[in-house]
C-alpha cells in the first residue's frame, strides 16, 4: 500500500515521465537493436564515406562509410552496460563499506576515509584516464575504473547517514534486546541509511555515461569499431573544422539525451525521496 | 604551553594559514602514494613499459634500480617519494625531456586558460542564480531551470566542436581551433607565461587580440558546461540568504536593494567559496578534453598524448601535478572560506 504511494508520487512528476519515455526508447534499442538498425554496426563501406543524412541513410555516415544511425542505435548497448554495471558494482561495495566504517569507527574506519580523501582529491577525469590507460584499455577496465570512482562517493552517503543512526534511540533498543552487531547493522541501519544512496544510482549512471563517452573521446576507453557515442564524437572531430557536421552531432545528442534521461529520474526520486527538498 | 600561548597571539589570517600549510604534508604524502601504486598496478615490467620499445637493455637495468623494483614496496615507495621531492619525475620516452621540465613548459597555457575559464563560469553562474533568485518566476528563472538541467547533461568535447562548427566554420568569427596564436604571430617573451598578459607586457596588440581570440571558444566551452553546477548551488545558497531574517529587517528598514542584493551575497559567499574550490578540479578534467580539441599544448593535450603513447611516466607526473595543483586550490580555498566567515575559530 505504502509503496504504491511512492510509485504514483514518482509518476505524477513530469520528470520523471520524460525520463521513463527516454528511458523505454533506450531500452527498446538495446533489445531490439539488430533489427532497428539498417546496416551493420561496424562494416565499412568505403563507396559511402562521409554521406550528408538521407534516405538511406537517415543520419549520415562517417568517414569509413559506417552507418551513423545504425551505429547510435548499438552503441546503447555499450554505453549503458558499461554505465550501470559500473554504478551497481559501486553500489554493492560502497553501501556494505559505508555501514561498516559508519558502524565500527576504530582505526581501520579512518583509514579508509583517508584513502577516500586522497582517491577523491584527484580530478576525477584524470584519474580515470590514468588508470584505464594503466589497466588496458578493455570495455570491462573502464566499467572497473568507474565503479572504484564511484564507491566512495556511496561509501560516504551511508556512512554520514549511519553515523547519525546509530546514536538513535531504537538502535539502543535493538542492543538492549539482545540484537546482534550484524542484525542491527543489517536489519535496523541499513534499510533506513539507503535512500540517499538510491537516489544517487540514478545521478550517477548519468555521470558514468559523461565519463566513458570523455575517456573513449580522448582514446583511453572503448577502442574502434566498437559501437560507442564518446568514440563516434571523436571520430567526427576533426571533420567539424571541414563543416562535416553530422558524424559528430548526433551521437553527443545521443549523449545528452542518456544523461538528462538518468538525471531527471533521479530528480524526481530526490523530490519524492525528501519531500523538503522540494524545488525551489 | 608557552607554544600554545605564541600560537594564540598570531593574529587570527596568520592562525589560518598555518593551520592549514600543516595539513598539506600528509595530503601530498597520500597522494603520492596513490600515484605510486598507479604505476604498480601495470601489468608487467614497469621499467620496460615506462621506458618504451626502443630502451636499451642498460637503460632497463638502470631504470629498475632507480625504481628499486628488487626492493620491498615500502622501500619502493620511499624512493619514488625521495626522486618526486628532488623533482625528479622521470624521463619521457616521447619527448625524451625531463617530465618535469615538460610539465613546467606546458602548465602555462592550461593555468591561463582555467583561469578565465573560471572568472566566466563565476560570473555567469552567480549573476544567473541571482537574478532567479529576486526576479522569482520571470524569463530568466525559468530559462536557467532549464539551463542547469540541461548544462549537466552536455558532454564539454561535444560543445567545443559545436562551437567550432558555428563560430568558426558557418560564421567565420573565431579564429582557427589549432593553438594559442595565430602561427604568424610570434608568441609574446615569457614573463607569466600568460600570453595575454605577457603580449601586453611587451607591448605587443597583435599578439594580445591574437591570443584572445584563440581562447575565445575553448573558454566559452568550459564556462558552458560549468556554469549551469554553479549556478544550481549558488542558487540554492543564496535563496536562503536572501530569505533570512536580516534580508527581511534589512528591507523594512528601507535598505536599497542594491544593498539587500550586496548583503545576501556576502553572506553567502563561504559556501561559494568552496563550490568555486571544486570546480577547479572540474576544470582541470575538462581542460583534458577541450585542449584536445582545441590543440591547445598544455598540460591535458600532454596526458592525452601520454595515454596514446602508453608514456606512463608523464602519465605518472601529470596525474601527480594535477592533484597537488588541486590540493593547493583546496588549501587557498580553505583559507578564504575561514577569512571569509569570522564565526569559524581556529
């Protein structure tokens, strides 16, 4: 009954209905990318290299005559697997360490808030680059580098709400009863510590496509042919200068279109996660 | 206590900043560490990697002594420490410079373009968010809703080619995106390294419009896709200055609201402050992407190379500039937020 109310709350926002719509297109192309797309995602047609949009080619093609829709439509695939698997991985590290070193604040705890300090005092596009070009440059190694960026961020959202938990009446109840460190942490923490957390896998999804989009760019992502948008971009680069206009164009409106999407849904979960954060 | 006595007579600006000039020695200590085990984290040979495929097998062998890669990692650690202090970097294979020497030559060009990156980012940020903020509800507050949502979402690679294709192909008002002079312009001697301010200092107006006109779009580019963060922020702090108690006796008692404007936004600014402080390390990151489009031969278009190159050495030394460089804006902006807020004591 309760959850029920939250769903509705979140579907009466306009955000949150743009979101979905760009959300389900997204979705569809992943499924159903094969037969959306009219061409091969990755075969060069070296007859048809750089092609103004048409008919045949509803956006245009790139310089080695690859199709750009057709490219757009697989490269979702790419970018949101690297993206949410990214952030899921932060997630499920991040939430447990976070409830630990807001629980048990000895030694160890402040260590790991010190290496979160040093790891968050890099800019995060550089360390990310840095360490992708380390790792080699795999579509898995990106998605691992992203989830070590994002985990102290998640890490600190659960520990700050923690920290203020644990001094809360009903968690002395709990070990008053006799509940263990593991059931009160697990059991009476951890489900009311979540939210912020959850509203910022949303947020950070988006972050995630932003940052493999800009590494692949700069070449220390995603490698050709593979389908990516960042990578698209920066094919079509250099051509911009020539006034070749729509290699580039319209996977960075791909882009936009990804994030805002992940954006506006995690607004809406904010507005309705916190309703004193109402917008102003 | 004699010391703390001393200490307490400073006059409180000095307390701060020696306060603070403390904290960054264990600061600098982590993130060495953490550049450190970046380059142990190569797959391999790090000798053979950093050296390249050309090394000799002499240059190997004295490369890993000097890395001390037959040692423990704590006494690793404690060497790559000591050669980072004595400003050694290490070499590039690519360059075949000094990293440190090609750091120094290439900071210049990136410094300056942040810097005026961030005086636009400041003010389109805060005069948007401001006049929101009185003018609730008209053409501007709603265009910079959509503005801060949208700008959020924009890659800045993405701008900067846009902007190319607008301003320089389709318009013809902006100069080519290739560098920071026009190529028959001779760049200004370097006094700051900044062109604009050095082709001033010698005099030179050709010099001076050419390097302005070339950090024209990648400035704009970067002022765009930060603006709209800042803004959402100054947004929200201000609003609540601006609806303070002392806002509305300020007006009751007939205050101009020039003045009111004036009152709210210094009270506003330590948070500001901070805001400002992180967005420099955003720019820095961007400033990776931008100068690659924009061929700008600073420090991100050097990483950039790097990482195509697999020159992990200047990798190394970029990453390691780039957060002390961050590690020092954090501290300056440390200290003008406690200057700024006289209720924090030291």
């Amino acid at each position: 009954m309760k959850n029920n109310g939250i769903v509705l709350e979140f579907l009466r926002r306009p955000s949150a209905v743009i979101g979905l719509t760009i959300l389900a297109l997204q979705i569809i192309a992943v499924i159903f990318a094969p037969m959306i797309a009219p061409y091969s995602p990755i075969e060069a047609d070296p007859f048809a290299s750089l092609e103004a949009p048409s008919v045949a080619h509803w956006l245009g093609t790139d310089v080695s005559g690859m199709d750009i829709f057709s490219r757009i439509v697989y490269a979702t695939r790419i970018n949101l697997l690297i993206s949410i698997t990214a952030v899921i991985v932060a997630f499920a590290i991040g939430v447990p360490l976070g409830l630990l070193i807001g629980y048990y604040r000895g030694l160890l705890s402040a260590t790991v808030m010190r290496l979160f300090d040093f790891i968050q005092s890099f800019p995060v596009f550089v360390l990310g680059m840095a360490l992708v070009s380390v790792m080699g440059q795999e579509i898995w190694n990106v998605a691992i580098v992203l989830a070590v960026l994002f985990i102290p961020m998640f890490a600190r959202l659960i520990r700050a709400e923690v920290l203020s938990l644990r001094e809360r009446p009903f968690i002395s109840a709990a070990r008053c009863s006799g509940a263990t460190d593991l059931a009160i942490m697990f059991r009476h923490i951890l489900p009311n510590a979540m939210t912020p957390a959850i509203v910022q896998i949303s947020i950070s999804i988006g972050m995630a496509i932003l940052l493999t989009a800009g590494l692949s760019f700069v070449g220390a992502g995603v490698r050709m042919p593979t389908p990516e948008w960042g990578l698209m971009v920066s094919i079509g680069a250099q051509q911009m200068i020539l006034g070749v206009w729509w290699v580039a164009l319209f996977p960075g409106l791909a882009i936009v279109l990804a994030v805002l999407c992940f954006a506006l849904l995690g607004d809406a979960a904010r507005e309705v996660a916190d309703p004193t954060a109402r917008r102003r | 206590m004699p010391l703390i006595q001393y200490w307490r007579v400073l006059p409180r600006p000095l307390r701060i900043v020696a306060g603070r000039l403390i904290m960054i020695v264990p600061q600098m200590f982590g993130v060495m560490l953490v550049t450190f085990l970046l380059v142990r984290l190569l797959p391999g040979d790090p000798a053979l990697l950093m050296l390249g495929n050309m090394a000799t097998e002499e240059q190997i062998i004295a490369l890993r002594e000097k890395l001390g890669l037959n040692l423990s990692v704590y006494e690793q650690f404690m060497q790559y420490a000591g050669n980072v202090m004595h400003g050694d970097l290490g070499v590039s294979p690519f360059t075949s410079n000094p990293v440190v020497v090609d750091l120094l030559e290439r900071a210049p060009a990136t410094l300056e373009l942040i810097t005026y990156a961030m005086l636009l980012t400041i003010l389109i940020g805060v005069a948007f968010a401001v006049i929101s903020v009185i003018r609730p509800k008209g053409a501007i507050d709603y265009g910079s809703r959509v503005y801060g949502l949208a700008a959020g979402a924009i890659p800045d690679f993405w701008v900067g080619l846009l902007l190319i294709y607008f301003f320089f192909y389709v318009l013809g008002w902006a100069p080519a995106p290739f560098g920071r002079v026009d190529a028959l312009v001779t760049p200004p001697p370097t006094v700051t390294g900044f062109y604009t301010i050095d082709s001033l200092l010698a005099g030179d107006l050709n010099a001076f419009f050419s390097a302005v006109g070339r950090l024209l779009l990648p400035v704009l580019t970067l002022a765009i896709v930060n603006a709209g963060a800042l803004m959402k922020m100054t947004k929200t702090v201000f609003a609540d200055a601006y609806r303070s108690d002392f806002i509305r006796h300020q007006r009751a008692c007939g205050l101009s609201e020039r003045t009111i404007v004036r009152s709210a936004l210094r009270n506003s600014l330590p948070p500001i402050i901070t805001l400002v402080g992180f967005l420099f390390g955003f720019l820095l990151g961007a400033a990776v992407l931008v100068e690659t489009i924009f061929s700008w031969g600073g420090l991100g278009q050097y990483a950039v190379q790097a990482v195509i190159n697999s020159d992990y050495a200047a990798l190394q030394g970029f990453v390691l500039v780039a957060a002390a460089f961050i590690l020092v804006v954090y501290l300056v902006v440390d200290i003008l937020y406690e200057l700024a807020d006289p209720r924090i004591k030291v």
